[in-house]
C-alpha cells in the first residue's frame, strides 16, 4: 500500500529514546515502530467521530 501523507513530529529527547529503543528491540526503522505505536492505538481505541 502506499504511504499518502506525511507527517512531522516532535519528540523530545527522552521520547525519542523510548523509540529509537522499540525500533531497535523489533529491529525495524523508526518510522515503522511509530507507525505501529499509532496503530496499535487505533486498535485500543473505538472509532468517534470528530462531530462529537
């Protein structure tokens, strides 16, 4: 699938440690550990709607 948008984040120092540490535990690039950090919260999370 491609990727369709970009986006910037802003980390501090001792998060992104925290990251760099996951994506080195799953030996995988950061940009996918927090790719999956954002899904596995989207999973947790049920689906609402902005208009609430």
């Amino acid at each position: 699938m491609a990727r369709k948008h970009r986006v910037e984040t802003r980390l501090n120092d001792r998060e992104l440690g925290l990251l760099k540490d996951f994506a080195d535990s799953l030996d995988i690039p950061m940009s996918e550990a927090l790719r999956t950090l954002v899904q596995s919260l989207a999973i947790r999370r049920p689906p609402h709607s902005l208009n609430d």
